[in-house]
C-alpha cells in the first residue's frame, strides 16, 4: 500500500490545475467568490492559487497520523512499511476522508456556513447524492442564495436550482 501511494503522490506531483481551477482562484482573488468548497482529494484547488478553500474530503498530497492525526511531511523511503509518525509512532496514512469515517466537523461546519451565507452558490460537477456534502446547495438555496448548477448529467439539484447549464 505504501509503495502504490509514494508513487501516486509521485504521479499526482505532475497534476497540473485545468483553466476552471485558475478562473475560481481568479475569481475568489478578485473578491467574487468568498470560499470553495470541494470533495476533490487532489490538492488543484490549492495549487491554483485557491485560499479559502475547504477540502471536505481532504487532500492526498498530505499525510498524517492514524491516531492522532500529526501532520507527516515526509518519510524516509524505505522497504519495511508501514512509515511511521516521528512524533508518537503510529502509522502513517492519506489526509483523506476513507469510506466509512465522517467528514472532518470543522471542514464541515465551515462549508455549510459558506452555504448559509453566500449569495451565489455554483455547484459544479457533482451528482448531489453523496452526504452530507450533498445538502450544502439546498442549504445555500434555503437561505435565499442563488444556486447554479453546471454538471452535463441531471442530478436531484437540477429541478430546484436556479440556473442550469450543461
């Protein structure tokens, strides 16, 4: 496990952002959008330029500790896995949310404040069926923001949104 995932953060190294992660930084640069919240793990957001970004699922280009969640910036490549944590010994793993756990509370917590209180909510290629991310354009809309989906599929979100395009 630990070989495949130093050599996906390897191949994700290469990843570059695509023009709509560069317009949405852009646009948060310029006062547009006030937060980004996403479900993506793979840190393009962040590269783009993105700073009040909320990463609902975490992101794999970090790694923390199983136990108590210490931040590893590195380990010493090595054949013996696990990697450890220098600080309290525990196994080393992907900052991603993993079927079965919960969204991190305040990542949560903030995203569904960001709903709360925007005006504007676009949500952009999700399907709008995994919660509790799922509820957070209902919540947007609920509290009288303007809700846009742009997704190329119909999703529960379609028929209540205010804009829609594919």
């Amino acid at each position: 496990f630990y070989a495949f995932y130093r050599m996906r953060l390897e191949a994700l190294a290469q990843a570059q952002p695509n023009r709509g992660h560069r317009i949405l930084a852009e646009w948060e640069e310029r006062g547009i959008l006030g937060a980004i919240v996403t479900q993506n793990v793979d840190g393009l957001h962040a590269k783009a330029g993105s700073r009040n970004l909320v990463e609902l699922h975490g992101n794999i280009r970090r790694t923390i500790c199983f136990d108590r969640r210490h931040p590893a910036g590195s380990w010493p490549a090595t054949d013996d896995p696990p990697p450890l944590c220098a600080e309290c010994g525990a196994m080393l793993r992907p900052d991603v949310v993993w079927f079965g756990e919960t969204l991190p509370p305040a990542a949560l917590r903030r995203a569904q404040q960001a709903a709360a209180e925007c005006d504007l909510f676009l949500s952009i290629g999700t399907s709008t069926l995994v919660q509790p991310a799922a509820e957070l354009p209902f919540i947007a809309g609920s509290n009288g923001a303007t809700v846009v989906e742009i997704n190329p599929d119909a999703t529960p979100l379609s028929r209540l949104a205010d804009f829609v395009l594919r």
